[in-house]
C-alpha cells in the first residue's frame, strides 16, 4: 500500500515535470509576474488544474476584445462579472454580447459530461479564449483560471500598461471533491457584510465554494432571530475583549447569502450547541437549568457553557431558532457544532443530538457537524466536520472513521494542518498555537484521501480551513492568516492528487505574491516560499 502510494506520487511529479518541460518555452523567472510579451505558462494557477496542455499561439485582450456569452442570464451575468473584474486595470470596457464572435466566449450547456457541475474547459489561441461547461459554477470557475493567467497587474484598480496575453492552449478542469470549505467565526470577533463580501471574493478565486459562517459561540450571537430577539441586541452585544460586537440582521443575512451565490459559494450557517452558548444563556434566563442568566463573556475559555437538555424550553428555543435559520438557508446544510461540549454529560449530549437532528430535518436540511457528533448517534446523511490532530488519539481516530464506514461523510479540517487561525512560527503576531505551530509546508502537504486512518476515501466529501477568530480583528488580521494558506486547502479541495507535490507548488504559490499585493491583501512572506524580490 505504503509502495503503492509511493509510485502514485513519482508518477504525480513526472506529469508535473512534463508540464513544467512545456512551460520551459518562454517561461518567465521562477515564481515572478511575466514581464513583457510572456504570458503566464498556461497551468501556473491555484487550484492546479485536472490536466494542461500548452502550445500554440497566446491570445491578447486589447480595446476590441468582446465577451460573447450565451443567450442566458448566468452566463451574461458571469460575462458582466469578467468585464468588471478587467475594466479598472486594462482600461477597456468590454462590451458583453450574446452575438458571436471571436474573442472571449463564455459558453453553457456542454455536452461533455465529464465535466459536472463545476467542471469546465478553456481553449486559448490567437483567436480568443473560450470557456465552455456544464453549469454556470463551472463557467465562474474558467473566468477564474483565466484571471490567474493574466498578469497579476491586472488585479489593480488603476489602468496598467499591459501587454494582456492568455498562453496558447488547452486546460479542462474538475474538482476532486464537492466540498472546498472556508469557515469564518464571526462570534468571537464580528465582521460587518463588507467585511464577508471580501473574504468571499478572495474565496472565489481559488474556487472555494463553501462558506461556513460560525454565527454563535459564548461571546456573541450574530444572527436576528425574530422568535427570540434578545439573542441578538443583547447577546450579540459584545465580543473578545469587550466592545460593540454587532449581528447581522436578517436583510444583512440575505445579503451575505446572495453575494455569497453570486460567486458560486454556499453559506453554511452554524449555531454551535449544546455547549458554547454563554451568548444564549445570557440573553434568556429561562433557558438556564438554574433560571439565572450568566454575565456576558468576553474571554476566551470555551466549554464551560451548556443549554439545559432536560427542560423543554430548549427544544422550543433550538425549534426556533432553526427555523428561522433555515428559511435564510438555499443551501443544503445547516452546521449544529456540537464541540467542546465540557459542561454536558455524555447521555445528555446524546439525548440532545437525538432530539436535534430531526428538527433540522424537519426544516429540510441536512446536518453538518463538528466530529464529537459521531460519539453520538449521527442522522442518515449527516455530515462530520473533523477537527483532531495527528497526536489525537488512536480511539478517537476509530470512532470517527467507525462512523465513516457507516456511511456518516467526512469534512477534513485537521486543526494542526488547516486551522488557519494557528500561528505559523513562534514570532507569529497573532492566532494561537494550541494545535501546534502551522507553516505553509505543513499546511499543504497531506492528502485528505489518505488521512484518517480506517476512513474510507469515499467518505471524504472534502476540505474545510477555519478561521477562529479570538485574536482576529480586522480584514487585515485576516488577510495574514489566511494567505497564504488558504490557497493550499483550495488546492488540497480541488486538484487531482496526482498533483500534488510542494515543490511545484510553491512555485505557483510564490507567483500569487503580486496578485495579492495588486490585490492589497497583506500575506505572510512564509521563508518557505520563493517569492521573487517584486512581489
Ligand atoms: C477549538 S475546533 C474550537 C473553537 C476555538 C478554536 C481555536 C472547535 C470545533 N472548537 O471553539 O475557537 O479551537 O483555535
């Protein structure tokens, strides 16, 4: 086995190779912005795309480009997207038409089957660039490759001299797995809409399609819920450290959700219980076992804090509120947390999941998890999100792949891989280092397919990178920790692994570098990663 998967990976690397052997033509400096008249080589992007083959003429956007699109609204919508993300730095406005023509075409409705929902093809040549796919997620995420292999000037917001070539060539392109997760704790610090709308469009990029939104936790609960409206004006009243801490009403939900769709993204909302609800039990004293409302909380200490699963309230209260959540929520999930649960006896917490997980059914969605669900009895379907560590315990291992094996899918998110609030180094400003100190190395070289020992591959429905925020403030704070990490979940998320390899790679990573400052996103210049000396 161990041989086996040995020879996948030298096998992985020479296709990389051969790839590399074709870049060589033109190739600009390791890691660098081409410069001049030398396209990026067509395959220096993040997610690695499923197979390239370069050669042939590059194209060149110029004030004549247009963008045809099919006759439909999401691929004229997709078409607008492009021209707006292309306005500022080229300076042109691109007319989007659903006239054909040569130039860049955005087309639906493939018949190739192979390329699912969010697979798609792009052919590159002096004539133009064209996307083709399935569905429209699948033409978002071909716009997406294509801005990668523009120069990374093409990010800025004033006009740039260009030249704007596309490398000659062929890529077609699917995900490995559905679920390439983000998670962002917007209760230990709040984030306002803006904030999120920012974070969702550097998720887009890399092709992330999930944004799990941690909307309650002991200091803060962020979202209105009408039934029960202190949770919000009062338990949402605060944050870490103290301050204003915020919530989002339900219009700013909304919001949040649409944009968040508009990029292909789908908002998994969590309210975390039965622990971590000081929030709750702050607000409403009848929900205490006791009938006394704790103080609001603004340390961080977590597991002290539990609803009281023997008093009907609380079914009442959980009936409720995801209710209420769940008419926010197009989407399939809804994430019930269920870590940490220090301060709830084990035959309560079983009795609680027991009495939750049919109400989310109940609602019509599906139940996600963090992986303590599986010491309980998970629902048909359910899914859960795995946080341990290579040093978590071999029974804990068991019992989650136990669970695995019965059919419960798997969300990877290994705290000491992909936790993307754990500090890089010892010198580090921010986050925490309780799962271990996390270079950008470590964080992208594992395979999620092999990780959990006794789990099947099939369970793994894909990868998730937290973003706990007890130390994170600011969009900057965020910047920081998750570049550039999180290109490499993306990566992990969507490349075949055949792909994978880290000295490829951070040689792509190394190229997001200008992107990034085009971007004005402030990463961490990991000593790992050859950046070149403009970026
Ligand atoms: C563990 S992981 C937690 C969070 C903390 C985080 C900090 C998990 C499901 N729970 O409550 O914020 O560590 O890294």
């Amino acid at each position: 086995m161990r041989q086996h998967r040995r020879t996948t990976r030298i096998l992985g690397s020479l296709l990389l190779v051969t790839a590399a052997g074709a870049f060589a033509v033109g190739a600009a400096p390791a890691g660098g912005t081409p410069e001049g008249d030398t396209p990026t080589p067509l395959g220096r992007v993040i997610p690695a795309p499923a197979s390239v083959k370069t050669g042939g003429a590059p194209y060149r956007i110029t004030d004549s480009t247009r963008i045809h699109v099919d006759d439909s609204r999401e691929a004229r919508r997709i078409g607008t997207y492009l021209a707006d993300v292309l306005r500022p730095s080229t300076g042109y406005r691109i007319p989007v038409t659903d006239r054909q023509g040569t130039g860049i075409r955005l087309k639906l409705g493939s018949k190739d089957a192979s390329l699912g929902d969010e697979g798609y093809r792009l052919d590159s040549g002096r004539q133009g660039v064209t996307i083709t796919a399935r569905k429209p997620a699948g033409l978002f995420h071909g716009v997406q490759t294509l801005r990668q292999l523009l120069p990374a000037a093409v990010e800025k917001d004033s006009v740039q001299p260009g030249p704007w070539l596309v490398a000659g060539g062929t890529i077609k392109d699917t995900p490995r797995y559905g679920w390439r997760g983000a998670m962002l704790d917007v209760s230990r610090h709040f984030f306002t809409v803006d904030q999120v709308k920012r974070y969702i469009d550097q998720l887009a990029l890399y092709k992330v399609n999930k944004l799990h939104l941690h909307l309650s936790d002991d200091q803060g609960w962020r979202i209105a819920i009408d039934s029960w409206p202190r949770l919000a004006t009062y338990g949402g009243s605060t944050q870490v450290g103290g301050g204003p801490g915020g919530h989002y009403t339900k219009d700013d939900y909304k919001e949040i959700v649409r944009y968040a769709s508009s990029r292909f993204l789908e908002v998994v909302p969590e309210i975390d219980m039965p622990g971590h609800t000081n929030a709750a039990l702050a607000s409403y004293a009848d929900l205490n076992c006791d009938g006394v409302a704790p103080p609001l909380y603004t340390g961080t200490e977590v597991g002290f804090s539990s609803l009281c699963v023997n008093k009907d309230v609380t079914y009442d209260f959980v009936d409720d509120v995801i209710r209420e959540l769940a008419a926010l929520t197009p989407g399939r999930y809804l994430h019930i947390g269920g870590d940490e649960a220090h301060s709830t006896s084990h035959d309560d917490y079983v009795k609680f999941m027991d009495r939750v997980q049919p109400v989310v059914a109940k609602y019509g969605k599906t139940v996600i998890g963090w992986h303590q669900l599986t010491g309980a009895t998970p629902a048909k379907g359910a899914l859960a999100q795995y946080w341990g560590l290579d040093r978590t315990s071999a029974e804990e291992k068991e019992r989650v792949a136990a669970a695995a094996r019965a059919g419960t899918g798997l969300i990877l998110s290994p705290a000491d891989r992909i936790y993307l609030d754990m500090k890089y180094t010892e010198d580090t400003p921010l986050g925490l280092a309780w799962a271990g100190l996390v270079e950008v190395k470590r964080s992208y070289d594992w395979d999620p397919g092999t990780y959990l020992p006794g789990a099947p591959g099939s369970a793994v429905k894909g990868v998730e990178a937290p973003l706990w925020t007890e130390t994170i403030v600011t969009p900057a704070n965020i910047d920081f920790m998750a570049f550039p990490r999180l290109p490499g979940v993306a990566e992990l998320g969507w490349s075949p692994a055949a792909t994978h390899d880290w000295d490829a790679y951070k040689v792509r990573l190394a190229a997001q570098g200008p992107r990034w400052d085009a971007l004005g996103i402030g990463y961490y210049r990991s000593p790992q990663v050859p950046w070149t000396a403009a970026g």
